[in-house]
C-alpha cells in the first residue's frame, strides 16, 4: 500500500510503498489519501500543498517587452519624460539598447526618479518577462 512519509515538522518528505506494520525512525507514516504533495504538509488529519515557488525577478528583459511593459504599467509619458532631461548617451541607450538589465545604473535612476520600490521594480521586470 502507498504510505506517506511525515518528518517530525509536519512535512510530507516522501511517497513510499510499504506495509501498514513497517515502521521508519523519526518519521511517521500516513496511508497515502489524495491528494497527498511531497512538499506538502499534513496536519489535522489533512494534506496541504507546498506553497507555490517565489516568483523569479528576471536580471534582464528585451527592449520590446521593457517598452510594452512601460505602456501597460501607465508610465511610457513618465519616463519618455525623464528621458528628455537626460544625457544623449541615455536618450540613445534608452532608444537602441535591445535588452534592459535591471541592475544598470540607468535603471536605478530611472525607477528612482519615478518613486520606484524595490518590490515594485521586481514586478515590473517580472511582468515584462510574460510580455
């Protein structure tokens, strides 16, 4: 029979067939009732899914998806304007990169001109990756 393997925190650490008598040091053992997640946990008699992996803040986007992101985000006018104040050198990075990292200092001056936080930065970037 499927058994579900418990560790001493309540987390569901593996999926095993085994008899109801076999018995494993540390860990206790559940008949396997769906639905049953390695990750998960089990508390009162009831298994839980693992909570869902941390969205991954990508380092860099395409100027495409950077550009259409600034549109679906309402602040195109903003940083077209930002813009215009700046250097040449930024105008033409800010017109003829092909990719934006978010590291770069351009990127820090323009999300700190806009009152930009760190958590929203991480969501622009992270929704421009899905454009």
């Amino acid at each position: 029979m499927q058994m579900v393997v418990i560790d001493a925190n309540n987390n569901v650490v593996n999926i095993i067939e085994a008899d109801a008598e076999f018995a494993l040091d540390g860990f206790t053992l559940v008949p396997y009732a769906a639905p049953a997640y390695i990750g998960g946990q089990y508390v009162d008699s009831a298994f839980t899914a693992p909570p869902a992996p941390a969205p991954v803040v990508p380092d860099q986007v395409s100027a495409r998806q950077f550009h259409l992101q600034l549109s679906v985000a309402g602040l195109r006018s903003q940083v077209q304007t930002w813009i215009a104040s700046q250097s040449v050198e930024v105008q033409d990075a800010f017109e003829y990169s092909g990719s934006f990292v978010r590291s770069e200092p351009m990127m820090a001056s323009g999300f700190a001109a806009l009152g930009c936080t760190t958590t929203q930065i991480d969501a622009f970037f992270t929704a421009a990756a899905l454009l």
